[in-house]
C-alpha cells in the first residue's frame, strides 16, 4: 500500500494532539504503516498523508461522513474498514474533537 505523507503542518498538529493526550492513556504507534494514536493495544486514530482517520461509534462516524472530502478507511482497498473514517485536513479544526470521540468510543466510556 503507498501511504501518502504528511505536510509537516498535518504532521505537527498530529503530534500536538497527541502530546495532550499522553497523560490519558494514549500512546503513539503504528497501523497500516502510518503514526496512529493507542489505547492500549487498540487503535483510535492514525495519519494518513493530509488527513486523519478515527475509528468512530455509528452516529459520529455518520457525521464525520458529511463532512466534505471525508470517506471510508480502505487502506487495502475493495474493503473499506465499517468503524473508520478519513478526514482530511481541511477539517483539521475538528480533529481534537474526533480524537475525543474516538478515545471515547474505544476505551468503552
């Protein structure tokens, strides 16, 4: 799979919001061969070039869906991932509260 990369903004404000999250759990890692936010084991959120990924409850995941320019996560492609959704960064401003609703989500509160 070729991962598109990240301008170093997209970048910077990925480590940012993961760096508020440090105290709570999260670390970073890898998934698909891209940074992804942790709990755990379980992933929550990772960079893909100039957009983001969440894995999302049903109604988030539905609102993350109409936002322009936002997709399935199909990083194999032919199969998209049900709980998971791109959104690029022209919607960055909306990260943080993906991020939480995505760390919601997978640690079960």
């Amino acid at each position: 799979m070729d991962r598109p990369e990240p301008s170093a903004k997209t970048k910077r404000l990925f480590d940012d919001i993961g760096e508020e999250l440090v105290g709570r759990g999260v670390t970073v890692g890898a998934m698909f061969g891209m940074p992804t936010y942790k709990v755990g084991s379980k992933a929550i959120g990772g960079l893909y070039g100039d957009a983001m990924v969440f894995k999302l409850p049903t109604d988030a995941r539905d609102d993350a869906l109409r936002l322009k320019g936002a997709a399935p996560f199909d990083p194999m492609g032919g199969r998209p991932m049900k709980e998971w959704v791109v959104v690029p960064a022209t919607h960055a401003r909306r990260w943080r509260a993906l991020t939480e609703a995505a760390l919601a989500y997978v640690s079960g509160g």
